[in-house]
C-alpha cells in the first residue's frame, strides 16, 4: 500500500476519515436494514439510496452511511458481523438531524 491507499483506511477502533461513494455492495448491505429504519421512523420510503459512507473496523465492520431517503438526507449505522459469525448485517441507529447531500458523516 502507498502512503494515500493507507491514509483512507479506517483505523482499527475508529472510523475512517474519508468518506467514500456506495457502491453496489454499500446499497446491498443498507438495503437489509431498510425496513428497521422504516419502522424506527414510522414511514415507508419510495427512494431509499446510500450516497457515502464511512467505516469501522471492529470485531465486523460498523457503516454510517449518508441515505437519500426520499427527500431528506439521513445517517444510518449498520454493524456488519464478521463473516464466520453467519450473521446478517443489523441496523444500530438512524440520525435524521439537519443532514444535506454536502454535510459531513460524523460518527
């Protein structure tokens, strides 16, 4: 690794910096956990799609990820057990504040 590949690695126990553009996979993962957000917030969404995201290596991997969530942009954590465990990935929280498609992911 080059000295900018590691610079945009998360840290073990922290989240990275830099946020970085969902893929495929990101949306995959978000898309198992769109209805316990829906439930959480009491709505259904048309339009559910992740933007960014940033991670967190732990025992698995902890997501934020930036979600156009119809209109608004809102923050949702997922953890992603390691894959041995068998377990799918599993919301923690959703941060529905003051959020813009600009606005940085802040753990």
């Amino acid at each position: 690794f080059n000295q900018q590949e590691i610079s945009k690695m998360s840290m073990p126990g922290g989240f990275g910096h830099d946020n970085r553009a969902a893929t495929a996979e990101e949306q995959a993962i978000l898309d198992g956990v769109k209805g316990d957000v829906e439930a959480k917030l009491a709505k259904n969404f048309n339009h559910f799609r992740a933007i960014s995201y940033v991670t967190q290596v732990v025992a698995g991997t902890n997501y934020i990820f930036k979600v156009k969530a119809d209109e608004d942009y809102i923050h949702v954590k997922v953890a992603k057990p390691l894959p041995h465990t068998g377990q799918p990935p599993f919301l923690m929280h959703v941060d529905t504040g003051n959020h813009t498609h600009e606005s940085p992911i802040t753990p």
